[in-house]
C-alpha cells in the first residue's frame, strides 16, 4: 500500500467521481483506476462501487477505509511538517548555561527574545562557572555556553558578543561616592569583594591585570560568587568592588556605581560552542546573539 494510492482513494471517495478526482490530481483517469483497483484488491475488498453512468459510492468498507485513510495522510503531513520547522530551527531543544555573574545584561535579553521567536524550542537553562561550562560542552551535556572573558580549552568555539566596561562599586557614604569619575589609582588601599578566580578566570584575570598595569595592587577582602552579593556585601560597608556596568540595573539603594577615567578594564561576554556543525536551533540563537552583538557594540558605559 502506498501513501499514493491513498490519497488517490480519498480524492476519489469525495469527489465521488473519477474524471473529476483524476482532474484534481493532475493524472489522467485510467492511472488512477489502475491505482483504486491495486489497492482494493490488497485489501481484498471492494472500497467503490462503479454503474454504468460513472456514478460512485462508498462501500461500507470503503466508509471506514475513507477515515483511517484520512488520518495517515494527516500523520504524515504533520510528520512533514515537524521536519521542516526542526530543520528551520523552529523545534528542538537547547541546553544553556550562563555565568554566575550574568544575571543581568545582554545574555538574558538574548534568551528573551529566543522564548518570543521560537517559542516551541524548550529551553534548558543552568548557571555554570567558566571551567564546568567548559566541561559540559567537552562532555556534550550543554550546546552553548555564555561566560566572560578567555577559554582554557582549543576544542572549543568562542565568539564574542559583547564587550562591557568596569564600573566601582561603593558605599554611598563613601568620600569618593560623590564623584562622577575617577582614577584607578584612587582605591588604593580599600578593602575589595571580587569573585574567585576559579568560577571566571577570564573575568579574574582581566579586572587584576587592569588593575596592576594602571598600578594598584587590590586587597581582597572578601570573594563571593555572584556580582548581586558582592554588591550587597558594598551596601553594608563591606568594602568596594569593580563590576561589569550591566549590573548598575540592579539599582541597589545604598551603592553608587563611578566611572572609571584611566584605561578603563572591558570584559568580553563569550557565546561558547563545541566545534562541530551546530543544529538549526543553536545556529537561531547564534544568529539572534549576533544580532544583539551589531546593535550594542560596546556598551557606551552606564547613565547614573
């Protein structure tokens, strides 16, 4: 049985005539009779009854055949229909990870727009520092990864997407929370919260090798996880910290972001994949991340 002969069958059970389904079909009419007598004769049963004037009508075989008949074709037709929106990237799954420190900024703006575009594509989130988001992609339990700064592996594919100036955080009732501006050199000798090296190097490394070429050598006082704390730690006088300016949308009370006059450290979000041909639905979010990436640029710094 062919899915031929099926639709052959049903243009011709509602048509209820043969030179009109053979005209909806686009065959000439001994095929098409050729076809309806192969498939009841595998069936072993009469499907249409013919007179002499061409008249048609259903058997009861026929009636029943005509539903089923009609459900394959629309399976089929569905199935279709799921491989060229999978193959468009409009189905599927992608597995997702995102720093620790990007909770706010440009990442988050990207998988908002990636639930609005391609809202059957099930996205599964988790928050990864750098080196497990690394791992996962080595092991092939994560398709893209979002994290600062460089990479450790050479199997890996990195982009970058975003780069994002470093603002100073400080206690609003700190002498240097009047200022606009300042110099770098200005913090010597403060007490700074960062986030360990191990859950960012790329970031790590980048705001102290900043910090050590413009001269200062920051005193660590406290390590934290996420950028949200080490900004709670600042309002309760815990100390200062630089963070990247995405975060001045967390609008704490209590904290003042300054700008940063010498060679102002930037930090590169990075889209992350493993090197083989990505699916369509990853190469959807690539090319949204993309299109975020032409439209901001670098960030212009945060208006206070």
């Amino acid at each position: 049985m062919e899915l031929r002969q099926l639709r052959y069958f049903v243009a011709v059970a509602e048509e209820l005539h043969f030179r009109r389904a053979a005209e909806q079909l686009h065959i000439s009419q001994p095929p098409l009779s050729e076809q309806i007598n192969q498939l009841e004769d595998e069936l072993g049963t009469r499907l249409l009854e013919r007179n002499r004037r061409r008249e048609v009508r259903l058997t009861a075989a026929g009636a029943a055949f005509l539903e089923e008949a009609r459900k394959i074709l629309l399976d089929v037709s569905e199935a279709a229909e799921v491989v060229h929106r999978a193959t468009r990237g409009e189905i599927g799954t992608l597995r997702v990870s995102l720093a620790p420190a990007m909770a706010y900024g440009v990442v988050p703006m990207i998988l908002r727009q990636l639930r609005t575009s391609l809202p059957m594509v099930s996205l599964q989130l988790s928050e990864l520092v750098t080196p497990l988001q690394e791992k996962a992609l080595h092991d092939r339990r994560l398709d893209v990864g979002f994290c600062y700064g460089r990479l450790q592996s050479d199997r890996l594919v990195a982009e970058c997407i975003h780069r994002e100036r470093l603002v100073l955080a400080v206690p609003d009732d700190h002498p240097m929370a009047s200022q606009e501006r300042i110099s770098l050199l200005q913090p010597e000798g403060e007490q700074f919260i960062t986030i360990p090296r191990t859950i960012s190097p790329g970031l790590y490394d980048s705001i102290f090798q900043t910090c050590y070429k413009a001269g200062l050598s920051p005193k660590v006082a406290q390590e934290t996880n996420q950028f949200q704390t080490a900004i709670g730690l600042v309002c309760v006088g815990m100390g200062v910290a630089l963070v990247p300016e995405s975060m001045v949308a967390l609008k704490r009370e209590g904290v003042n972001y300054l700008r940063i006059d010498d060679d102002t450290p930037v930090i590169e979000t990075l889209m992350v994949r493993i090197q083989d041909e990505p699916y369509p639905a990853m190469i959807r979010l690539m090319d949204l991340a993309r299109q975020n990436a032409d439209s901001s640029g670098s960030s212009p710094g945060p208006d206070f």
